[in-house]
C-alpha cells in the first residue's frame, strides 16, 4: 500500500491546476468535456454518462478498472 501510495503522490506532482471558465447553465462535466475537445487531452473519470459523451466525441478516457487497474479508452488506443 505504501508503494501505492508513493506512486500517486508522483504522479500527482506532475499535474497542475488550471482555472477555466464555466459560461452560463453550463455543468461542470460540459466544461470538461469542453476543455478536453479544445486542449484535446485526455480526461481521467469513472463516470459512466460522462465517459459515454467524451467517448462520443473521440477524447481517451482513463478510468480505474477492478479496483486496482488503471485503463484507456478512446482515439489512439
């Protein structure tokens, strides 16, 4: 577990937080789904109706699989 958590603390460190603007009667999963087509990156989400619409739109998904694994789908996978 130690590991675990030494690993994410890694890979937490090499993100960073960005401030972006939400418009009006926008939800917090259209501004994802926004900036991830716009910066097209891929977005890290266990949820389900959000990873459908990025899916829709071609942006790779990351998502935590059997409690344990990390997996990607989407456009170059």
């Amino acid at each position: 577990m130690r590991k675990r958590a030494c690993l994410a603390l890694e890979l937490a460190e090499k993100c960073r937080v960005v401030d972006v603007e939400q418009y009006d009667e926008e939800t917090p999963d259209d501004v994802i789904v926004r900036v991830a087509a716009e910066w097209k990156c891929p977005v890290a989400t266990n949820d389900r109706m959000l990873r459908r619409r990025l899916r829709n739109i071609s942006v790779p998904v990351i998502y935590l699989r059997q409690k344990s694994r990390l997996e990607m789908e989407g456009e170059g996978h």
